[in-house]
C-alpha cells in the first residue's frame, strides 16, 4: 500500500514540523486541505503538547502528525558545559540579562508519554532514534512511525525498527538536521543522493525534504524514489505559520531582492546544524564555529535563547535564528490555502 494510502492523504504533501514555527490551525489547515498537517512539539511542554493535541482534534478530523526531538535525559536536563565567553560578553555590552534555566529542554519522555495518552495519527521523531519497542507501542495506539534520516545508514537503522516511512532529509533543507550519526554530519548528502543511495539499502516508503518549493520539485523527488514531499521554508510565510513578523520578512525580503539569499549550516545558535539565512551573528561569530568549541544542544540554544528573544523585542533580524532551505528565493507572502492551491493545481 502506497504511504498516500497509509496516511490517508489526498496529496503528497507533508507540511514540515518546524518546532517554534507551527501551530494548530497550520496544522489543522493543511490536514484538512488533504495534505498532512504537522505539529514541531520538540520544544512544548508536555501539557501544553497534549492541549495542542486537542486542538488539532477538534479542528479536523483528518490525520495529522506530531513530531518529538529524541534527547536523552542527561541531555535534556543537564548543563554540564559553560557558557562561551564570546557570548557573556556579547550580553554584557547589550545589557541583555539573562539566568539559566533550570534545564536546556523539555523531557522526552514525558512527550512522548503524551502521545500514549492522547493517541495521534502519526508520530514522527528527529535527532535520534527511539526503540523498537516504543515503535511498537506507538503503533498498537494506531499511530504511524516517522524517522527522520540525513544519511542511508539511519534510514536502514529506522526500517530495522519497524518505523512505517523515513523522511530523508536533504542538505539543502531549513533547520536543524535531524539525524545523529557521524556520517550524517562529516558529508552532507544532497536530497537526490540521500534519496539513491537510501533507496539501495532499504526498502523503507521514503517521504523527501530539502529545498522542495514547488510542484515540479515534488514530481522530481517522486521520480527519484519518494512517495511524498515534505516542505517547510514554503510555508513559513504563509498566514497560519507562527513565526514573528521580523523572521518573517527577512525571509520575504530574501525573495524579492531586499537581502541576501545565502544560506549556512551553522552550530552557533544552538550547538546543532542547522540551515539558516545569513546574517550578523553568523559573520561576527563564524571563528568560533567549530563544533569542539561549542557547547552541544540543546544547551546552546538555551543559552542562545536570550539573545533571540532581544532580537525578537527590537525586531532586530541579524540576531534572530532565521532558519530556511535553499529554496528560501521562491517563498511568498500567501496564505496557506493559496500555497496549497498553487500545489497541488499543478500536481
């Protein structure tokens, strides 16, 4: 059975679960238009997370998915690295104050204690994977199990699970990467190539992600192998996308000509790699990129938070994560149901 099928979806669309970014009627819309909705819940909390959950539920009633970072508990509740230098410094000469909290991220477990309580249609996961047995008991609920993959190895280690689909996930993608191999970091591998060589380990249903704006990119990422496209830099300036004005202008300006459209892979906003618009904290910080000299995630992005959170205040885009794919030159100011229409009138 085609994962069309699987998911009971009208259109191979996947609207990506950008943590920070999504909301409910994002979600809710996207669901009901026949795609499938997402909801990035790796930073909510877990009542908030099964409060959204209801929400979704009572806006449609079609399948909707709910994705979950994969950190350990010493990883989500421990700062056991300084804060840089560079950084105190930056927020002393901004007088910008700012107290660490008592943990870098939500519990893990905890979220995904919301998801056996309050059954989604679909669950998938990133920045690590989860035990077969918990793919299991996710599946007893009725839910479908999502991997998230950067390199063929982490697809194989997904399907060896039993998850239901991987998404691969390309180099020329917005966000963080969501594998956590090695492999996935030291050669990134562009969304044609992951999507090959995934395809010559595993038989897995593969759903692709990575600079696809149109319908023409998802034709394209079909013919390679995927059955379904998952977009999110398309929507991020879409009316029900919950990004801050400011974000979203930068991203807009990049496609009328007004800024640069130059992405980077960078560790300085939160320890992790993720892609992103160039700006002045990515230049001003570039010397201390490399990874051994930063403290790993989430534990920079909660130190980071603050500085983002200022930015936000004095809607200051050069101090903002402003995470895009490659394909950031093609987005517009839409809504989500004109970006969905244009979609799928060519597909």
């Amino acid at each position: 059975m085609s994962l069309l099928n699987t998911l009971n979806l009208t259109y191979p669309i996947i609207q990506a679960p950008m943590a920070g970014a999504t909301t409910p009627e994002l979600a809710a819309t996207v669901s009901s238009f026949g795609g499938l909705g997402s909801l990035g819940a790796g930073m909510t909390a877990p009542d908030v997370l099964d409060s959204q959950i209801d929400t979704i539920k009572t806006l449609t009633d079609r399948p909707f998915m709910v994705n979950l970072m994969v950190l350990s508990e010493h990883e989500s509740s421990s700062f056991d690295t300084a804060m840089p230098t560079w950084l105190s410094q930056y927020y002393q000469e901004q007088n910008i104050e700012f107290t660490l909290p008592a943990r870098p991220a939500q519990s893990f477990s905890e979220q995904l204690q919301v998801l056996y309580d309050n059954p989604v249609p679909v669950a998938s996961f990133t920045f690590g994977i989860i035990s077969a047995d918990q793919v299991q008991r996710l599946q007893s609920l009725g839910t479908r199990v999502i991997g998230t993959a950067n390199h063929p190895l982490e697809a194989k280690a997904w399907s060896e699970i039993g998850a239901d689909a991987v998404c691969a996930q390309g180099a020329e993608a917005g966000g963080h990467r969501g594998g956590w191999l090695p492999q996935s970091e030291t050669d990134p591998l562009g969304l044609l190539t992951l999507i090959s060589q995934t395809r010559a380990c595993t038989d897995i249903p593969l759903i692709a992600a990575g600079g696809i704006m149109t319908a023409q990119d998802i034709k394209a990422v079909q013919a390679a192998g995927a059955e379904l496209a998952q977009m999110g830099t398309a929507f991020l300036t879409t009316d029900q996308c919950g990004i801050n004005n400011t974000y979203k202008q930068a991203l807009i300006d990049a496609s009328q000509g007004r800024r640069s459209t130059e992405t980077r892979l960078t560790r300085l906003f939160s320890g992790k790699l993720a892609r992103g618009l160039l700006n002045d904290y990515l230049r001003d910080f570039a010397q201390f990129e490399s990874a051994d000299a930063l403290p790993p995630y989430p534990q920079l992005n909660a130190m980071t938070k603050f500085m983002r959170a200022d930015a936000t205040k004095r809607l200051d885009a050069e101090h903002l994560s402003l995470w895009a794919g490659q394909g950031v030159s093609l987005v517009r100011d839409e809504s989500t149901e004109a970006l969905l229409t244009r979609l799928t009138k060519d597909l």
